[in-house]
C-alpha cells in the first residue's frame, strides 16, 4: 500500500521560522530606533544643541560660541528683554571665561511655542550650577533638525565701581572708558553694564597703585537676566603715603606766609592787638592722614593737627612788647579726585590745593 506523505510538519516548522524571522526582524527594528534615539540624543537634539554650545564655553571658544544661532543679540531683542542702554562685549572673549567643567543635561520638556527647555547642571569655576535654556528647532539640514536658542544664552552684568577706574574680570584687565558707552567723559559712579555668557562665573578684582578690592564673584546663570553688582573698594598703602607727603608738602609751604592768617591754608591765629615782629610759623605735629571713599572718589576726613607760631605782640594799652610762643591746634580735611590721566588733585580744605601726583 502507498503511503500518503503529510505536509503538517513541514508547515508547523515553516510557521515557527516565520515568526523566529518576524521576532528577529523586530528586534532589529528596536535596535535600529533605540540607535536613531541614542544618535538624535546625542547628536541632533536639542540637548546636544546646547551641550555644543557648551562645550564650546569649556573650551574658551568664545568666537565660535557667539556664532551659534540665537546667541547674538540686537538692539531690539535687549530692549524687549528690559536691558537699557548699550552693554559692552568686552566680556565675550577667551580671556574673560572661566573654567566649565562636569556639564550633565538633567532634563529635557517641551517648552511653550512647541520650543524645548533643556536644564544642564554644571561646574563653574568651582561654583556648582544650574540653567534652563529655551531650544527652538530652525529647519532641517537633511533629514535632521537644525536648532537654534529661543532665547539668548547672554546676559549682563552691570558694575558699579567706586574708587577706580581700571578693574580686571578673570583676570582680563579693562578701564572703565574702554567699557562705558561715554568713553573718555564715563563719570566715576556710572554704571559699566557689560554682557556675558551664561553660563559662567564672572570675578572682578581691583589691583592698582591707587586702590585694590577683594575678588567679588558672580555667577550668571539666567539667559537674559540683569545682575547688578558694587564694588567699593580700599585705598593702598602706597596712595596714603602720597597723600600723607602731598598734605605734608602743603602745610609746610603754608608755613612760609609770614602773616597771622595764611592764605588758603586751614590755621592762623587772631589777636587784637599790634604786631611787633612778623609771625614764623612752623608744623609741631603733622596731622596722620587717613583716606575713605567719598562716592567714586576719595576724601580726607578730618584730621588732627598742631602748627606753632612764634610772634611779637604790642599792647595798644600800654605799649608793651610780648614775644609769644604757641602751639595752635587745627584740623585737615580734604578731597582728592582722580584725574583722566590717573593723576590725583588733593585739595585741602577749601580752597587750599596741593600739588598733583
């Protein structure tokens, strides 16, 4: 008898390849999509948008981050943004970044005006930190997007500083006429608003002849965002002493007016009586002169002193002669302004002036 051949086997093992083939063929597809996310992740989201851009700031590249799309700012997008006035881009270079270091994207969510809110934590300068930016996609190039920032990642910092007028940020020395939109005529207390990247942290340090001040740092963290800081700094030992020579110098030359009130100068003495021999006047105790800030300047606050006058005096009663020797108590104040050309004119009183130094 012939035997009849089934095919049931041959189908049930023809099903089980096929859907081996089809799990295969699944899991590929995973594979393939879980890589497209890892690659748009790491490589053509908005997360990796910013990261450049970060990276970009560890790296000193401050050119190239300006030229990232959105970072640039015009005069209507600050003046949108409440920024008055014109801030200086002094600050957006190489020499005036600090150190960026462990940048870690903490999340990414979808922002208003179908934009993106990426927040990255962060490093700087030490100074742990954390910043929201807002991504908007900008085209394609290809079959990936292009991004750009919604909002600029710059901001200001508006200085205030007392006492000087050449300031180093991160160690970037300027003067305040290269910063202030006046120039030449920038007053001593006008604000010095000056844009920087966020994020970054900014420390402005005052070291001259005349004046120093501890570092004082700041952390711009806020795209946009205005961050008023004030400096007041200290005189140096070297100014005091100039000032200390330069009063000195004055009082002595007061000493030389052979009258019982010199011109100009801050003692004299009254009598009511004739004078029978020209007064001589001398310093018996210099005064010990301090400095303190007076607004954007310097002042001298009053200060103790004693000059002697040795005089003869003729009675309109009698006639006779007294030689007097006396000791005349008086005060010294003073201002002392800096000039342009980083001179200081201290004037004594009022009206007494002393030489510039």
């Amino acid at each position: 008898m012939d035997q009849v051949e089934t095919t049931t086997p041959r189908r049930s093992r023809l099903g089980v390849d096929l859907a081996l083939l089809a799990l295969v063929g699944a899991m590929l597809l995973a594979a393939i999509g879980a890589g497209a996310s890892v690659l748009y992740t790491s490589y053509y989201g908005p997360s990796a948008f910013v990261v450049r851009y970060l990276d970009l700031l560890s790296n000193g590249r401050a050119a190239d981050a300006l030229h990232v799309p959105g970072v640039a700012l015009d005069r209507a997008t600050l003046e949108k943004s409440g920024i008055t006035g014109t801030p200086s881009e002094a600050m957006l270079r190489p020499a005036a970044l600090a150190a960026l270091t462990d940048v870690e994207v903490v999340s990414e969510k979808p922002a208003d005006d179908d934009g993106t809110a990426v927040t990255v934590s962060y490093r700087a300068g030490g100074h742990e930190g954390k910043t929201t930016f807002l991504v908007t996609q900008d085209g394609w190039a290809g079959v990936t997007p292009n991004w750009r920032f919604a909002t600029s990642p710059l901001a200001v910092v508006d200085l205030t500083l007392s006492g000087a007028d050449q300031y180093a940020v991160n160690g970037f020395e300027v003067d305040r006429r290269q910063i202030s939109a006046a120039g030449a005529e920038a007053q001593p207390l006008d604000p010095l608003p000056m844009l920087v990247f966020t994020p970054g942290l900014y420390s402005i340090t005052v070291d001259t002849a005349i004046s120093t001040s501890k570092g004082v740092g700041v952390l711009a963290d806020s795209p946009l965002a205005t961050t008023p800081v004030s400096v007041q700094t200290t005189p140096t030992d070297e100014f005091i002493g100039v000032v200390q020579q330069r009063v000195e110098e004055f009082l002595t030359e007061c000493t030389t007016q052979q009258v019982l009130q010199p011109t100009a100068c801050p003692f004299g003495l009254e009598v009511r009586n004739r004078l029978s021999s020209l007064p001589v006047w001398s310093i018996a105790t210099q005064p010990k002169i301090t400095v303190v800030p007076d607004g954007g300047q310097w002042q001298i606050p009053p200060t103790d002193a004693v000059a002697h006058v040795d005089v003869g005096i003729k009675s309109l009663f009698d006639g006779s002669v007294e030689e007097v020797s006396e000791d005349v108590p008086f005060q010294v104040n003073g201002t002392i302004t800096i000039l342009p050309d980083g001179s200081a004119s201290i004037r004594v009183g009022s009206p007494g002036e002393v030489p510039q130094e």
